[in-house]
C-alpha cells in the first residue's frame, strides 16, 4: 500500500514559519502583504500576538515560590523560551516587581486579499497553448443561445488563493452553434503545480474540439437515427478528450514537468439539436457536479461525484491514463435525456458542491434560489447582510447576479467556485394576464350600486337589482330558455329520419406519435 | 454548523525520561504551535487539536479543539511508557470525534497525527501498532526523539518516522515549527488533491536536526 504521507525534500526549508505554504517565485506571502478591508466572520478580529511574559518578572516570582523539584525546571521561567533563543534564566536580570504578567488572549487571524503576483503562465510555455487564457480573479457573462435558451457563467477565485495571492484554478468554456451547445467547466488539482493552466487548457481546447468534430460529421450525425445518435455523439467526445489528454501531456514535456502538475477534473454538458428531437449527453471524471431541473419534476444530480471517504480524494484527474475510460463510462452511464423534458441545468464545481453538500437534498432550495432569488440560507451558507442575490432568470444581467450568488459564506468552504446554468427564457417570461384577471378588491369586484341619483321608481328596481341578483336571473333565465330548445330539439328529431355524423380518419387515435 | 474539520493529534510521551528540558520544551512547542497557527485564517477555520499524553498511563489531555478554545496542557513527566495504551486510546478518539463521509455528511479531512517517544514501550503495543498501519485512519508521522527510541519499532506504526537525534530545546522548538508549518499546509489545501486519494498529504522538508528513517 502506498506512503499515505509524502515529505517534499524539493520544497525551500521554510526559516520562518507562518508565511503561509510554500511561496513559488513571485508569490507574496500572506503576512507580509496588508490585508485588505474585506472582513470574514469567523476572523474579524485583527491579529494579535501574546504579550511575552517579562522574564524578569517570572525569575522574581520564581524566588518568591517554592524551590523546583530536582531535575525539573520552573514551569513559568520556561515558558518564556523561545527556540533557539538563550535560556533567559541565566540572562535575566534581577527583578524588583513581583506583578504577575499580563497575557492578551490570542485572537484569529483575517482573511486578505492579495493580487496574484507573477505571470499565469510559465515563460515560453504560453505560446504552446493556443488560445488566450482567462485568468482573472472573476469571470461573468450571459449569452443568448438562441431563442428559447439562455446561459448565465460565473466563477471566483476562492478565498484560500486570494489570502496567499495566487491564481484561480477553476475554469470554464461554453460554445454554441446552430445545431449544438457545449459547456466545459474544470477544476485544477489543489496540489498541482500548475493545475490553474490545466484546467483552462481542458476547458478551453475541449470546447474547440469538439466544435470542429461536429461540425465536421454534421451531415452524418443528422442523419442517424434516435437510437445510433447518443452512441455517435459519446464517441466524438470521447475521442476528442483523448485527444485533448494527449495534448496536455504534450504540454507538461515541453514545460519540462510531470502530466500530474497539470491536474483537473471535467464537467461536460452536450445539448444537440437533432431532426429527431434535441438530446443531452452529460460527462464527468472527478468531482463538482452535474443537474438537471426537468419540467414538472424536482431537480435531480446527473451521475455521482468522485470524492472518496474523506473530503477531497478524488481518484482520477485528466490527464492521468485511467482518465480516457472514466470519462468514456461516465458518458455511458450518465443517461440521454430528451430537449423537451429540460427546463435548465447546471454545472458546478466543488466549490458550490461542498458548502451545499449534500446536493441530493439541497438541488431543488438551489434552484429555487437560482430562480426567485435568496430567502433563507441553505445548508448553513449564507450572505453578508445586505448582499442576498435576486433571481438570476428575472435578472437584467444574469451573469452579474449568478457572480453575486457565489459571493455566499460558509466556514471551511474556500475554495475557487464555478457555476453555468442555462435555462429556458419562458421560465423567466411572466404570465399572460388579461385586464379582467387583474386582481381587485372585493369592494371593486362587487361594487355597490349607487342609487342616490336615480328616481325613487327606479330606485326600488335597484334594491333588487344588485349584481348578484341580476347574475342569477340572467343563469336562470338561460336554463330555462335551453330547456325549451332542448324539448324542441327532440321533438323534431323523433319523427324524421337520422344518418350518423362521418369521423375523419385518424381523429378517433391520440394525437401523437 | 456542518463544515470539514483538519483534526490533529498530538501523542506526547510524558514518561520519566522527558523530564526536565524535554518536557518543558514540549510544552513550549505545543503553545507555540497554537500561537503560530492562529495567524492563519485556514488553520483557525479548519484545524481541531487534541493533545494525548502517555506515561504509565494514556489520557486525553485535551480533547479534540478548535484552535479559538484550545488551550495548551501543563505536562509533566514521570512514570513509564505505556505507548500501547496511548495508541489504543487514539484509536478510539479516531472512531469516535473524526466525522468520515457518508452520503449525507462531508467528512474531516484525514487526521494528522504527530506521536513523540524517546523510549522503548513498557505495555503491549504490537495490535494497536498493526491495526493504525494497517487501516490508516489518519495520517501518522511518529518521531524517535534522542537515542532511546526504537525506529524500527515506530515503523510498525507508520511508514513515516523521523530521527530527532539530540533532544535539545531548540530541536524541539524547530520541530514543532515544523509541524505548524505542516498543519498549515493540509489546511491550506482545498479542492481535490490526489495525494488524499493516493496517500495523504505533501509536508514541508523537516529542519535541520531532523532526519526521515528511510
């Protein structure tokens, strides 16, 4: 069985402890950089330091109590060694106070904000990528599918890497045609070196792929039948993230490091519109996840999250060998599901799966928050006050609420959080109502009738003829003069010959297929 | 409130052979190490420290804290060396404060534990020694101080031991920085990792004075 704990000899020995994990070039540490205002709950309190015992005092009491047991030191005297220090024992002076010392209980650090320091990519090695990475601290954006579909992204660097000033690791990459969508989001390994380039290479070069593989096989898969096109369709994805595999590969030799300094998971959602009816095929390896809100049904988790038995043991990241097989199984897995059975879905990293978990319980509150905006905290996660997110689908600019919504808090949950939903616009377009279903007051729904002007004839006509009364002499009037028709209906047909009314054919079998 | 924990363990030998600057310095590491990891959001947010102290007993001294409550014990030393029991009584600390994942909780992250002997146990050992290298509820670094303790023995334990050759006060104070700094890592690591899956977790180079037992 392997090392469960591996000690890093590669690392700089760290001379001065509390400057955060260890700092690549370029990377400021936490300590030495102001915090920023940004205040965190658990921490808000500014950092402290014990107030050192004077040592000079301790001797003096230390004369005063009872002499030390053999081979032991005084307990107070010692607590004042530092390591590495001298004994202060032997170096103190004599004291004339005999004031006991005064320690200020230690308080928790804050959270900071620092500027990632350095550049994202290591030099030479950008012009290999082949595309123009987004690498900012946040990413939003709303895009108009076309005219029923509409898709909100966003994703924010995480507090652990705003604290010590380094990139964020999430990504995603979401592309669309005529006759497809695409929506890739990754997550770089937190203990890849490099994994922020990872993730955004995947992200990135996947969606590019797997537009030139469809476009190019269009005329073919438009013509396959319903029951070929799910296994067409897994097979261009599949070999397209082989590809992309290969490549990163590829990339991690040219840097001269190891495939696994580039580690991240995958998230995909394929949304095809096929003469057959428009499909879903859905494609995970690691964790974050993947759901689906269908009409008239509660939301439900496509597939499972690769988590292991305690937080955070992922199994397998792209581009390590086994990745080409689990995400060829969970394309096979994952069920197609029909267009019209969709309402919108959503792709997450863990950064939105952790501080909800566990989704299989909270998918459907999240929708509801993504939908009509935050009412009550899910799961213990909440908002500064004054900051709750609206609905995201009445939004004027989903993209910019959506990044609102990650603004959430939790204690322990620090990580990068990415999340893209795409919804059907009618979910966000309000009824139809007609000005007769305006809601009125029961005064303005029955109104009384005001008699003051009318002649005093009339006016006992109007006792009796408030709306109520009319109503029901218009219905009863009506069921009476029916009756009549009826009775003369059936007296003309029983003496005149009948023939049966002709069906057109097909009107007697349900409408559809 | 529900939320991932870093729980530490410390196992610090408080038999009659630590008395004096051993003890004292132990002590020492051990507040210094709170101090220290009050200073970093992450860890005051995840870490939960216990200490565990064994001569010819074994007692939980602190039980499983939150860094903000925890309060470093006054230890001292005397008695002999009941490592067997020390163990046993991590394991059940293990089972029953570590929260694991299951279908409706995130779990703690896995436990760091951090053993300290400088000598040979006086108590049955050898099952509790097989069944933490064995099932590996945490993980554990175990460190042989001066030259009384038994590396091959430690290695029963766990595939990760270190030497601390001298026992001076300021090997100690490096070594606990050490493990400060160690703490600090794992609670600074957040999203996926591979060596959680794998193996555990990545630590810093131990100071100088302090050697891995290959």
């Amino acid at each position: 069985m392997a090392d469960d704990i591996r000690i890093d000899c590669d690392q700089v020995s760290l001379e001065t402890p509390g400057t955060g994990a260890s700092a690549p070039t370029g990377q400021i540490p936490a300590s030495s950089v102001p915090a920023s205002n940004e205040v965190h709950p658990f921490a808000i309190n500014a950092q402290a330091q014990v107030a050192k015992p004077d040592p000079a005092s301790q001797v003096a009491d230390a004369e005063n109590a009872a002499p030390p047991l053999p081979g032991t030191l005084n307990l107070d005297q010692k607590d004042a060694i530092e390591g590495g220090g001298a004994d202060p024992i032997s170096e103190a002076p004599p004291s004339t106070t005999t004031t006991p010392p005064i320690v200020t209980p230690l308080k928790p650090a804050s959270w900071g904000v620092v500027e990632p320091v350095g550049p994202w990519c290591p030099d030479g090695l950008e012009t290999e990528l082949g595309f123009e990475p987004n690498y900012q601290n946040e990413i939003k954006y709303t895009t108009e599918i076309d005219d029923q579909w509409r898709l909100a992204a966003a994703s924010k660097r995480g507090r652990m890497h705003a604290h010590h000033g380094t990139f964020r690791e999430d990504a995603l990459s979401t592309i669309h045609t005529n006759s497809f969508s695409f929506l890739c989001v990754c997550d770089g390994a937190g203990s890849s070196k490099l994994s922020r380039i990872g993730s955004e290479f995947t992200a990135q070069f996947l969606c590019k792929l797997v537009k030139e593989e469809l476009l190019s096989h269009e005329g073919e898969i438009m013509k396959c039948s319903r029951a070929s096109l799910p296994g067409n369709l897994r097979a261009i994805l599949h070999l397209c993230l082989d590809t992309v595999a290969r490549k990163l590969v590829d990339l991690s030799v040219t840097a001269q490091m190891l495939p696994k300094d580039f580690r991240c998971t995958i998230l995909t959602v394929l949304h095809y519109h096929h003469p057959t009816g428009g499909i879903f095929l859905f494609g995970n390896v690691g964790d974050g996840f993947i759901a689906v809100k269908r009409r008239g049904q509660s939301a439900e988790r496509i597939g499972t999250s690769d988590s292991g038995a305690f937080s955070g043991e992922v199994t397998c990241f792209m581009p390590d060998p086994q990745v080409s097989e689990f995400y060829k199984t969970s394309l096979e897995e994952n069920p197609p599901i029909p267009e019209d059975e969709v309402d919108s879905y959503i792709l997450c990293t863990d950064g939105v799966e952790d501080p909800f978990f566990p989704i299989h319980r909270t998918i459907d509150k999240i929708y509801g928050q993504l939908t009509e905006g935050y009412k009550e905290p899910i799961a213990d996660v909440t908002y500064p006050e004054g900051q709750e997110p609206s609905s995201i689908i009445h939004a004027a600019s989903p993209g910019d609420e959506l990044l609102k919504w990650l603004s959430y808090e939790k204690r322990g949950e620090n990580d990068d959080r990415t999340i893209v939903f795409t919804y059907r616009k009618s979910l966000a377009e309000p009824p139809i109502v007609t000005p007769a279903m305006v809601e009125m007051t029961p005064e303005e729904a029955s109104p009384a009738l005001d008699t003051t002007a009318l002649p005093p004839v009339v006016k006992s006509w109007a006792v009796f003829c408030s709306p109520q009364v009319i109503f029901a002499m218009i219905v009863g009037g009506l069921v009476i003069a029916n009756a009549f028709l009826i009775g003369a209906l059936l007296g003309f047909t029983i003496g005149s010959h009948s023939t049966p009314l002709a069906i057109p054919n097909g009107c007697n079998s349900p409408i559809g297929p | 409130m529900s939320f991932r924990r870093l729980p530490v363990y410390i196992l610090a030998d408080c038999s009659g052979s630590m008395a004096g600057d051993p003890i004292e310095s132990v002590k020492a590491g051990i507040s210094a190490l709170h101090s220290e990891l009050m200073g970093d959001p992450s860890a005051v947010e995840s870490a939960y420290l216990s200490v565990i102290s064994f001569d010819s007993s074994a007692r939980q001294t602190v039980p499983l804290t939150e860094l903000a409550s925890f309060n470093p014990p006054s230890l001292t030393a005397s008695g002999t060396t009941a490592l067997g029991a020390a163990l046993k009584l991590l394991i059940d600390c293990l089972q029953t404060e570590v929260k694991q994942n299951s279908g409706e909780v995130k779990g703690d992250w896995k436990p760091l534990v951090f053993l300290l002997t400088d000598g040979a146990p006086t108590d049955n050992w050898q099952q509790y020694a097989d069944d933490l290298k064995t099932k590996r509820p945490g993980n554990i670094i175990a460190v042989a101080c001066g030259d009384g303790a038994d590396t091959a023995l430690l290695k029963s334990i766990t595939d990760t031991v270190l030497e601390m050759k001298s026992m001076s006060p300021n090997d100690f104070s490096a070594f606990f920085k050490w493990v400060t700094q160690s703490i600090k890592q794992t609670s600074q690591k957040c999203g996926s990792s591979p060596d959680a899956a794998a193996g555990g977790v990545a630590l810093p180079p131990p100071p100088p004075g302090i050697v891995i037992v290959p």
